[in-house]
C-alpha cells in the first residue's frame, strides 16, 4: 500500500504566478493577473493556494514576475501562516532570485531558474500549477495516480469544447491514460476524445515530474540556443511524448461537484478575459452557483480584514430605503439607502443614498454617492463616484472614457479621477493594497 504522506512531503510545488494577464486590462495595468480580487474577498491564486493546502502540500515556491508588488504583498499577510520550522511554508521568488538574473522566458525557464531548490529542498516528485484559475482540486489524487503508474510525468486533464482548443495544449491517450500524441494550442484539426464529438482532452498547466527527469530535462532544453521558446506545453512535453517516455494524464475531478448545482460537470475556469471574469464572478450570486463558496469541507482560504459586519440602512416607507438581492456583500460595506441587485460588495465598499448598483462588481475601498447609477460595470479599488454619476447606461459616452467589451461591460480601472476624467496611474499600486485606510465612512 503506498504511502500518501509520504510521497506528499517529498513533493515539491511550484506556482506559476507571473502573468501579465494583457486580455484581463485595465485590471492587470498594476497588478498581476493571479492578484486580481474575485468574489469580494479574495484574490485569484487563493483558489491554487488552497488546492494545496488541502491537498497536503505544504512546501510551495510562487514564482513571481509582472507587477508582483501587490501579489508579494498578499502572500507575505494572507499565506504567512505554515511553520517554517517544520519545513513547511509559502514563500514569493522573484526571477531575480534564480542563478541567470534574468526574466522568465517560459514556464521551463521559470523552473529552470530554480533548480537549485530541488536540491536543497530535497524533493522526489516536482508539482508544477498555474496560479490564475478557479477551481478545486485534490492535488494528492493527482499524485498517487502518478506514484502508481511509474510514469516520468503527469497532466492535469479536462474535457473542453473542441472550439476552444487552440486555448490549450491538446491531449491524445490510450486506453491507459498514456500521452501518445501532443499538440499545443492548434488552431484546426484538433484531436478530439474518440466516442465524443466536438470534445477534446485539454491540458490543465498542471504536472508532477519526477525530480531527476525533470532536471535532465530542462537541462537539455536550456542548452539549445535555437528552436526552443523553453516551454513545457511547446517544447519539453511533445518531446518526451515523441521520445516514448512514459507521460500519463489525471483526469480532473472537483471535489466540490456534489455542491454544485444541477451541473455536475468539472468547475474549472480560466478568467482571462474580461467576459469570463465577469461571467465566473456574477454566477456567485446565484441561488445555486456553479462554484461553491460555502463548502465547509473545502474552504477558500484568503487574507482576513478586520472590518465590521456588513450592513444596510434606512427602510423609509415613502423615503430611504436599502434593498439588496442575489448579491454578496463582504465585511465593512456599507448599502446607505441604496438598490443593490445581482452585484457583488467588496469589504470597506459604501454606497449613498437613492443609488442603483445591478449587475456589478464593485472592489474594495470605493465609494458611491447619492443618485448613482451602476449596470453591468466592474469598479476597481478604491475610487470615489461622485453623486450623480451614470455608468453602464449610455456605452458609447463610456467608451470614451473607460474599457467597454462587445457584450457591454464597463471597466472603471483603479486610481480614475473622476473629476479630472483621467487616470491616476501613479496611485496605481496603493490602490491595490488591502491596507489602504479611507477613513471612517460610516455614514449610515
């Protein structure tokens, strides 16, 4: 019988966490795309973090890169919590920090940059993810699969729609789940999942290599001064498949499936658009949603803020009233009199008095005033709308200002002065911060 602690503790994971995240602008202009807030109180790569830590993996190495000031930030308050005495931690590294000096190139460069951690660490099994999707996953049921089958590697595996598949490295297996064939983001003739028309078997970013293959590896990849973009999806996965390595896939399996609502399908999403972010995040205010925020034996873990309860006032007959439905409302917000629906609140968020808030998410720290109104926008961190204010309504005015998407959502980006009609670039990297202090705003 196979040990699972054992092979937990001698895995060691890397989080590709340095995405510039261009299709998710302007809320990647100061911050790296795995630092983007979703679903009021937390942060993207919260949802990575938590795989892990519920997963048994306690050694993880986030590697950094764009705009990393704010997500060093949050990993240095909110994933500060592991002994490192026991030798367990959570740690940020910088490119800077590798052996060259220089930036990542890929995601083989990334770790190539850090091989001196597998030695030092002392590891058996190398768990590599990206740190900017949304979903729950056992990673230790990845890992025995892996253990079990002797294979060299492991990819994470979901079904997609085959019109999605140049997104994605595209699989092709046997009966036994070995890689036979790999093509990476094709634009036509993808391979699809014989029996399932229109389905194909994407990869996931995921691996677990074991720590001796990988090094030599990456090692070969890194000595070729031509053809090679030092890739794990370009480069070094297709040729391990073409050389007969044994490489095996782990279909995914959402431990919080049973929560899920009526759709039993896998939740795994990439938000790396505008649209996605929007759709993932406003699906959490439905009566079912798909992704379960609530489920006790798989929590989101984040950064705690010590701010009051949530609150609404004023319930007038003939005057200020507070109504808010199918929405989340985080700690410290603060509903004044307003109509909020279908929206999501971020912690420290106010909004005043005869004001319309639907179908928006509005991050923390930004105040609303009275006779606001918000459809269909998303308002990065802490700006102050004046009263009187209309977004959402007339797209074509918005456009002139802010970025509007084809299917008409509003991006309000972080440090917008509202009175100056211009963006305060240079407030950009305060404004992300989860402690920046706007006063006492309770004016209810």
């Amino acid at each position: 019988m196979i040990d699972r602690t054992k092979h937990q503790k001698a895995t060691l994971t890397f989080v590709l966490a340095g995405g510039r995240g261009e299709r998710l602008s302007p809320l990647t202009n100061g911050r790296a795309k795995p630092a983007v807030p979703f679903g009021g109180a937390y942060r993207i790569i919260d949802f990575t973090l938590s795989n892990t830590i519920h997963s048994g993996l306690r050694r993880v190495f986030v590697l950094t890169q764009y705009q990393a000031y704010s997500l060093e930030e949050h990993l240095r308050y909110a994933w500060n919590f592991l002994p490192r005495r026991l030798a367990q931690f959570i740690v940020p590294r910088p490119p800077q920090h590798g052996g060259s000096g220089a930036w990542y190139r890929g995601t083989a460069d990334a770790i190539s940059q850090n091989l001196e951690l597998l030695e030092q660490e002392q590891c058996s099994h190398v768990l590599i993810l990206s740190g900017d999707h949304i979903y729950k996953m056992d990673y230790g049921d990845m890992l025995m699969d892996h253990v079990k089958s002797g294979a060299k590697c492991t990819i994470g595996a979901v079904e997609i729609k085959t019109e999605e598949a140049s997104r994605f490295g595209i699989l092709e297996i046997d009966q036994e789940s070995r890689v036979t064939g790999f093509q990476e983001k094709p634009k036509t003739n993808a391979t699809e999942i014989p029996g399932k028309p229109g389905r194909c078997l994407g990869s996931m970013g995921i691996y677990i290599f074991e720590k001796d293959e990988l090094m030599r590896r990456l090692e070969e990849d890194m000595a070729k001064t031509s053809g090679t973009n030092h890739d794990f999806g370009q480069d070094v996965l297709p040729a391990m498949v073409a050389d007969g390595t044994k490489v095996i896939t782990h279909s995914f399996r959402d431990v919080g499936a049973q929560n899920a609502g009526s759709d039993d399908a896998p939740y795994w999403r990439d938000v790396g658009t505008l649209d996605a972010y929007y759709d993932a995040n406003l699906d959490l205010c439905s009566v079912t949603p798909q992704f379960n925020l609530y489920d006790r034996n798989w929590p989101i873990y984040t950064l705690w803020h010590n701010d009051p309860p949530a609150k609404t006032v004023f319930a007038e007959p003939q005057g200020r009233s507070a109504h808010v439905v199918d929405s989340l409302l985080c700690n410290g917000s603060i509903v004044s009199g307003s109509r909020v629906r279908r929206s999501i609140l971020s912690n420290r968020v106010y909004t005043g008095e005869d004001s319309d808030i639907e179908d928006s998410i509005i991050m923390s720290g930004v105040e609303v005033g009275d006779h606001v109104v918000l459809k269909k926008v998303i308002v990065d961190k802490w700006v102050k709308i004046p009263s009187g204010t209309q977004v959402g309504v007339d797209l074509e005015e918005d456009r002139k200002r802010f970025t509007v998407t084809e299917s008409g959502i509003v991006v309000v980006p972080a440090g917008y002065d509202f009175s100056a009609r211009r963006r305060a670039s240079d407030r950009i990297r305060r404004s992300d911060s989860d402690f920046a202090d706007i006063g006492n705003r309770d004016k209810g």
